[in-house]
C-alpha cells in the first residue's frame, strides 16, 4: 500500500495535482464540491496513515472521534452554563493525549507512544482555541461535522499552519469570484514553486551537504571550534528552508482548494527585535501561543492582583508563555532552555525599548544601528537554535 509523509515524494505532488484538478475546475465553474473535498480529503489521509503508518492511523481516528465529543460536548454546555471548572476541565480533556504523546519518551527511554501520529500538536491546538473560543461568546455557532473537516483538512494537518474555526468556515462555505480565485491560483503556484526552491534546493545544501560534514568537524574537535559555528548558521538555515518550503506547499495547496490559509514565515532573519522575530516565525504558532496562553495568563494574574506591576506581569508571563513553547517541543533540557532564552529575551526587548523611549534623544537611531539590531537578533536567534538542534547535548554525551 502506498504510504506518503506530505510533500516529501515527486509522486505524492503528481497524485496531489490529479486530486485538487476537479476542486479547480468546480470553483472556475462557481461551484464548491463539499463531498468532493471531504472524498480527497480522506484519500490523502489514508495515503499520509496507512501502510507502515497504520498505527498511527488507527491513533488518529480514536483521537478525533475523542477530540470532536469532548467539544461538541462543551459547545452544548456552554449555550446554558459559563462554569470556570468545566471550561479548565475541557481544555485540560483536550491537551491529555498531547501530554501523554510528549511525555512518554522522556519516561520510556525515547519508545513513543502509542496514541501518537503525525500532526496531533496542530490538531491539539485547533480542539483547545474551538473550546475557549466557545467560552469566549465569539464562536456562536458550532457544527461537529464541520469541525471534524477544520481538524483533518490534509494541506496543513501534519505540520501546520494553525487555522483558526471562524476564518477557516468563511472560506469554506465560500465560493471565491473567478478573478479572486484566478489570483489565488497564481499565489498558490507561485508559493508551490517557491517551497520546492526553499525544500528541494536550498534545504538540501544546507541540511545534506554541508551539515553533516560541519557536524563531524565539529565533533572531533571536541569543544568549541570554527566548525561549531558553522553548524549554528548551517543548521539554522536548513531549518528555515525545510520549514518554509513545507508550509509554502501547504499554504499553496490551501488556495487552490479556496481556503486562505495564513502564511508562516515572513523574512524572520531581517527581524530588528526577537519580538519581531516572534511576529515573523512560524507565526500561527506563535500567535497561537500569543492568543491563547499568553494574553490569558496576564488576565489571570492582573483579574488575582498576583504581580503589583503589569511590567512585572508581562515579564512572567513571557518567560511561562515561552517555557511552554520549549516543553512543547519535547520534555528535553535543550527545548526548554530553547524555551526559556527566548522568554528572557523578550523581557530584556521590553526592558530596552522603554529605555531607548525615555532615552530618546541620547541613543542614536540610524540605518547603521537598524542593522546592527538585526545583526544582534539573527546572531542570538542561531544560538538558540543550535541549542535547539540537540547537537550541543550529543556533543556533551560523546564526552
């Protein structure tokens, strides 16, 4: 049986093109085939989890059938009650899996677990906003059926972009006009051919041939060498082209099917502040994190007086917000410092902006300190991600 990761074989893109061919010549036609969409939906799930994935499979139809219940269930609650206890009891139901699929290979000596699949963080994330969505008053109408759809739409499901409910149901009950749609036919083939030159070219150079040399080089030198610097721009560079390129295929596919699925990545390396980086790298994650779990720990602690100063407030709450981020990644001492850098680094950016603010006439703003902004945050986001990379703790280990 054929068995496909997505976007990752020249066959997959062929039976891609031959599948999204009927869902472009209907919306040309001003028509929108639902049961079409959900026909070739299904089709490339069974390709992304059957064969060697079954497992997997068999792991995410259980986990839908629990994720869809538990919010049809709160949805129905949330019409007639608004109880604190229910609504964390919900969010709480809805990450467990996720929990259990994180923890379990920081307690089983790397075995994964069996309730795990590819893409179960991204459809975590969708359950979790549907429901504080719902206890927000924002969500006013829910439909399992179309919420089953929302999880499995099979561009994004393995690794994103992060939709959000309301904008994702527009689209899709949506006939796009012939000219919008013209325009986002060109979109999405202009970001298909630009995740191939992101994926397939430059991802390649940077992750095949020159990391793994840089990495040896690196490794028999036993301590810090030129060779280690060059695995922290290299591998930062392959992360970026591998990620972008996959969420251009994604995003690109996304409109031809009709649906304006958000864009990622937005020049991250030309960011002059890491807050600025976080709005430009995988952006709906980080708004996601944003959205959901930072702006909602500062209501929580400014609502309970737990800090006298919101500044204080803010910087807590960076370093949870960003601490989380890192135990998300995976339950390892190199994620959570990942994590815990970037939460210390947006408070020291807060701290410096309202210095400069009150310091405006004795701190020079030019062309010259623009990029030297930029340099500071391209140089320290890469360090990060070495951390991130895991190499430093495989360097540690072979000692």
């Amino acid at each position: 049986m054929l068995s496909f990761t997505p976007y990752e074989n020249p066959m997959y893109f062929g039976i891609l093109g031959l599948g999204l061919l009927p869902i472009v010549i209907g919306i040309l036609c001003g028509k929108r085939f639902h049961w079409y969409e959900t026909l070739i939906s299904v089709f490339f799930l069974i390709l992304t989890f059957g064969g060697p994935k079954l497992t997997q499979g068999f792991a995410l139809i259980a986990y839908l059938i629990y994720e869809v219940l538990l919010v049809w269930c709160y949805t129905k609650y949330r019409k007639k009650n608004n109880n604190t206890g229910v609504f964390v009891s919900a969010v709480i139901l809805a990450i467990i899996p996720l929990v259990i699929v994180k923890l379990t290979p920081a307690i089983q000596n790397g075995k994964q677990s069996i309730i795990g699949f590819l893409g179960i963080s991204y459809l975590t994330f969708k359950a979790v906003q549907t429901i504080m969505e719902s206890r927000d008053g924002v969500l006013k109408a829910f439909n399992p059926w179309f919420f089953l759809q929302f999880l499995v739409f099979f561009p994004t499901i393995s690794s994103g972009p992060i939709d959000r409910y309301r904008r994702f149901k527009r689209d899709y009950d949506r006939v796009p006009k012939q000219g919008k749609y013209l325009q986002l036919l060109q979109k999405g083939l202009h970001n298909i051919f630009k995740g191939f030159i992101y994926k397939y070219m430059l991802a390649y150079v940077f992750g095949t041939m020159l990391l793994p040399k840089l990495e040896h080089q690196a490794l028999m030198a036993h301590g810090l060498s030129w060779s280690l610097v060059g695995v922290m721009y290299v591998y930062s560079m392959y992360l970026f082209f591998d990620f972008a390129g996959y969420s251009l295929f994604a995003v690109g596919t996304s409109y031809f099917m009709g649906i304006e699925t958000p864009m990622n990545f937005n020049s991250p390396f030309k960011s002059r502040n890491i807050k600025d980086f976080w709005n430009r790298w995988h952006m709906t994650l980080s708004f996601w994190f944003r959205d959901y779990i930072y702006m909602r720990l500062v209501f929580f602690f400014m609502k309970h007086k737990v800090f006298k100063s919101p500044k204080t407030t803010a910087n807590v709450t960076y370093i949870l917000n960003m601490t989380i981020m890192g135990f998300w990644h995976g339950v390892t001492w190199y994620y959570v410092t990942y994590g815990i850098l970037h939460g210390a680094a947006l408070v020291v950016n807060d701290w410096w902006l309202r210095y400069k603010k009150s310091h405006r006439g004795q701190i020079p703003h030019n062309k010259f300190t623009e990029v030297f902004a930029t340099f500071i945050t391209f140089n320290f986001v890469c360090f990060t991600f070495l951390l991130f990379s895991g190499f430093l703790n495989k360097m540690i280990m072979m000692k």
